[in-house]
C-alpha cells in the first residue's frame, strides 16, 4: 500500500477521552472511530490488525479440529426463554422487538442458538465428539463501556461450543481449548496465563480465564510467577491424544494462579513468598465446562451405543477478537507509539522515502516495494512529501516491526537502512540482504490459506 493513497486519519492530539495508552495510540493511529459509547467503527489500519487476529484464531481452532460456521447476531427471545436466561441475563442484553411484536435479542453469546442446531440434526453418540464455533459480533450493553475496544458493548469474539457424549470426553474437549488458545495467544506475542476463574452467567464449575498480566487490566489476579517462565513454543501436538492435551493442561494449571473471584489466600501463602504475585490482568479468552446444563433444558439429547438417550455434555469457549487489539498494544508499546508483534502487524515493513521526487530514491523504493509485494508481504511505503520526521513519527506511531528507509546518500553508498521497531537498531545493508533478512524474519509469522 502506498501512503499518499491510504486512509489512514492519524490524529496529531493525544484525544482527551482516552484514559489508558491502547485505546490513545489506537485513536491516534486512525484504527477505529467511536460510533458511539462503546460502539466502533473499524478504520482501514485497525481492519488489518482484527483480520490478522481472526486470521490465526480460525488457524487454531481449524488446527485443533474445530469446524467454522456462522450464527446470525439477532436471535429469538424463545429460544432463551428455553433456556431461561432471557429473564436472567439482566440488563446487559439488549432486547428489540420486530414489526410483528416478536422478542428479539442481539446476541450476548450463543449457547442456546447452537444448542438448537445440535438437536435439530444430531442425535446419536456416532456423530460425536464434535465442536463448531464462529467468529462473530456480539452485543452486550456494558455498564460502564470503557477503553475503547477493552470493553465494548458491540465487540467481536470467537466463541466455540463442544458436544461429547459425557464428561471425560467433554474435559478433553476443555483440554483440547486450553492448548489450542495457549499456541493462538502466542502466536499473536503474548503470554496470556490461564487462571481458574468464576463462571457468572454462562453456568458450570469448571472455567479458566486467560489473562494478559498488564497494569490497566480490569481484574485483580494473583499468581505463582513460575508460571510466567512457561512458554509453549512450537511443540507439534496430538489434538485427539486425550493423554496428549491432559498433561499440558497440568502444566500449565499446576503453579497457582486465580482470579479475585476464587482467590484462595491460605493456599496462595504456601507458595514461596518471592514467587507469590498479585497484579492487575485483561481477560482475553475464558473457555467453560457447563455439562448438561443447555442440553437438558433444551432437549439436545443422543442415543448412546447401547441405545440409550442422554443430554449431551458440553462446554463454550470465547476469544475477545477486538480486545486482543487493546491487550497486545498494552503489552507492546513505547512513548512514541505502538509495537506490533511480527504475527499480527497490519503491514510487515515500512518503507520510508528520505528524499521524495529524488528519481534515484523512488526507483529504489518501488524496485523495494515491488520485491516485497513478490514475497507475499505487505509494505507499506511513505510515498508522501513530507519530512523524513514526520514520516519517521507516522510510523513509530502506528508501530510496525520493521522499517526500511531509503535515502540519495545511502543508495550512493549500495545500502538501505533496515530498522526494528521494537530494539530501534539500525542495519546499513545492500536492498537484496534487507529483503532476505525480511523473509527469515516473518518465515514463522506466514498465514495460511484461511477458513476453506
Ligand atoms: C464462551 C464463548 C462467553 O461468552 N460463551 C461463548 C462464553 N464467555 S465470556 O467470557 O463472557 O466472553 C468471552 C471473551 O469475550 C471478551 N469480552 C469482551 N470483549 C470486549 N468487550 C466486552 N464487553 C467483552 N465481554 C467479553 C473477553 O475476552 C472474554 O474472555
């Protein structure tokens, strides 16, 4: 993409309303506008990076045995009164009723939208184990709506309901989420650490969240920080080993680490006092094993091999899509803007032009941007008439990794200058070892082919 015909409405104020640095650099950097309180528009730059995240979400669920499908967001109050969480659901959902008088909802969450689908075509244990998940807009009518995406009341989630026919397969499936969201959320350069949690309206006992440790988080956590020197790194891993998934699992839920609503002060006191930490977290994911509580009340029931008919077990887990854009920019950023992680970075490379109209400097930052384009990277190249400055403060601001800045006196020299964001170091190097360079750095970072 070339600047001069980008959209990209960078804001030169720091805007007043915004309390905590993502949601600042993510209006400063022209990635979202507010629609209204709680409700944003997604600008071309902020478009890129949810892709992005959604993009590696489906990889691991699909990764993981996961099938994509999608719900609407309206759904009919009837179905919740099955359930009967239209009465309990409170405030936060947001009721609308159609021309005909009918109740209906923007969907908060879709336990009981995909629990009609299930018993509508399945009805036997042969069809199972089965999980299906979407990747869709939900409505919550916050409260207090705040930090931007942090806390929305339109927000974008992926939210995945498993159906097993008891208990053990459906811990498995529990299991199976946990490793899958641990790869997912390293993938996109955070450690989100998953600690035992309390379950609120979506029901059952079992339920982790998983929380990116960062000051302006919104729940109070306390952790073993043994578990922050975990790192899942790229193990290949047997989604269908039940043994497989378990043993990950505990290693990853062994050191204690528990949100304030399950905070347990006598055990926390026997871990060594200089690992025993409490600090602030962001919820970015939180995955629930509810058993047969949506089943039963709804009548999803399957035959079991000796004929019999039980409710099926099952359990949902949830990515907040649009807050991993707030949580990653809190956990990457500096004084001069954002840093984005090499996996989820609108644009892979900067280029900057030092002496726009020079006709050295623009052949060579064409010939650059034409290379790149042909690896199956996306440049971004500050074609502008600006000072080098300016352009130098766009890019810090909106914070990718990598930069490549082309000026007269380098190219006299055969050198460009290529420069991480995150270290500010700088390497003089001839066009074609920056290109090469560019590859081996975002070789591990490739999406594939998407959903199909
Ligand atoms: C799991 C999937 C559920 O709704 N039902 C379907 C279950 N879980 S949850 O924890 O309530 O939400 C899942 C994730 O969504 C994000 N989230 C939000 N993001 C932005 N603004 C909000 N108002 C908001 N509410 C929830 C969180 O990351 C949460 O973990």
């Amino acid at each position: 993409m070339r600047l001069s015909r980008y959209f990209l409405p960078v804001l030169k104020e720091t805007p007043a309303e915004a309390q905590i640095v993502s949601h600042r650099y993510m209006l400063r950097a022209g990635m979202i506008k507010q629609a209204s309180a709680g409700i944003y528009s997604w600008l071309p730059l902020g478009l890129r990076v949810l892709k992005k995240i959604e993009a590696i979400v489906h990889e691991e669920q699909i990764r993981a045995g996961h099938i994509p499908l999608l719900m609407p967001t309206m759904q009919s109050a009837d179905l919740w009164r099955e359930s009967g969480r239209y009465d309990d659901y409170g405030e936060e959902m947001l009721r609308i009723t159609d021309r005909h008088n009918r109740d209906m909802l923007f969907g908060p969450t879709n336990e009981e939208q995909i629990t009609d689908i299930f018993r509508s075509h399945v009805g036997s244990y042969k069809d199972l184990p089965l999980t299906l998940y979407q990747i869709q807009w939900k409505f919550r009518d916050e409260i207090r709506p705040r930090f931007g995406v942090m806390r929305g009341r339109e927000f974008y989630m992926k939210d995945g309901y498993n159906f097993d026919i008891d208990r053990d397969a459906a811990i498995h499936a529990y299991n199976r989420h946990m490793v899958a969201y641990l790869r997912t959320y390293e993938r996109m350069g955070l450690k989100a650490i998953p600690m035992r949690a309390d379950s609120g309206p979506i029901g059952g006992d079992d339920t982790h969240e998983f929380l990116v440790l960062a000051d302006t988080g919104e729940s109070e956590v306390f952790y073993d920080s043994a578990i922050t020197d975990l790192s899942f790194g790229d193990r290949q891993v047997d989604f269908d080993s039940r043994a497989e998934c378990e043993a990950i699992v505990q290693e990853w839920t062994t050191p204690y680490a528990r949100t304030d609503e399950t905070h347990d002060p006598a055990l926390f006191d026997q871990i060594p006092e200089a690992r025993r930490k409490s600090s602030r977290g962001i919820e970015v994911g939180q995955i629930f094993y509810f058993g047969t509580k949506y089943s039963e009340a709804m009548g999803a029931n399957v035959t079991t091999p000796d004929g019999a008919k039980v409710p099926v077990h099952m359990g949902s887990h949830g990515i907040g899509v649009s807050r991993l854009l707030g949580a990653i920019i809190e956990a990457s950023h500096d004084d001069r803007g954002i840093i984005w992680p090499e996996g989820v970075t609108p644009f892979h490379v900067g280029i900057v032009n030092l002496k726009q109209g020079d006709d050295e400097a623009d052949a060579a930052c064409e010939a650059l941007y034409r290379q790149i384009t042909a690896m199956g990277l996306d440049p971004l190249y500050d074609d502008r008439n600006e000072r080098a400055g300016a352009k130098f403060a766009t890019m810090d601001l909106i914070g990718l990794p990598w930069r490549i800045t082309v000026g007269p006196r380098g190219l006299k020299n055969g050198v460009v200058e290529l420069t991480s964001r995150r270290t500010g170091v700088s390497e003089e190097l001839p066009p074609e070892q920056a290109l090469s360079r560019l590859q081996e750095i975002f070789e591990g970072h490739r999406l594939g082919r998407g959903i199909f």
